[in-house]
C-alpha cells in the first residue's frame, strides 16, 4: 500500500493501513470501507480479483488522486508483486505524474 510520510503515522494513512491489514489478515472491515472498496472495484471492472489486490489499487488510487487531479492508471503507480510493503509508487514533477513510457 503507498502511504506517504504525511500520511503515516495519523489519519486518512494510518486508517486505511488499519484497513488493509484487517483485509490481508482476513478480519472484517468496518462498513464504509468495504463499501468504497466493493463500489471502486465495481467501477473498475476488477471485482473478480483478489480482494488484497483489489485493496492494493484503490489505495494507490486514493493516495495519487489525493495529490494528483488529473486521470491517471492506478495500475502505472504499482509496484507489482514481491515488493514487500510498496505497493505503489508514483512521481510528479511539475505536476505531471511521470511514468516509464
């Protein structure tokens, strides 16, 4: 999950931190979540993934967004699989999002 050092620690980070261990972990999240969760992953067209995936690209979705207001791939900021605690990366210079192509 990208949680930025603003974000860390406190708040909006810390809570979706909270959430992401509890959906890793297989616990029951509260209410809201899941329902933001299952509504962007609806919209998203990746309701028949796995439900940490799922998790892993609306996090980087709200982080990014939260910083970038232009469209953008949730998918271009991840990390991929085997990166142990990133999930996503994202670089804005000039406020473009940079990406590798």
């Amino acid at each position: 999950m990208a949680v930025t050092a603003r974000d860390s620690g406190t708040g909006a980070g810390r809570r979706l931190a909270l959430a992401y261990a509890e959906i890793v972990g297989g616990n029951t999240v509260d209410v809201v979540t899941k329902s933001l969760l299952s509504e962007f992953a609806t919209s998203q067209k990746i309701d028949g993934t796995p439900i940490s995936d799922q998790f892993e690209a609306f996090i980087n979705y709200i982080i990014v967004s939260d910083v970038y207001s232009e469209e953008f791939d949730f998918g271009g900021v991840a990390t991929g699989l085997g990166e142990f605690g990133i999930d996503g990366i994202a670089i804005l210079v000039n406020d473009a999002l940079i990406d590798d192509e």
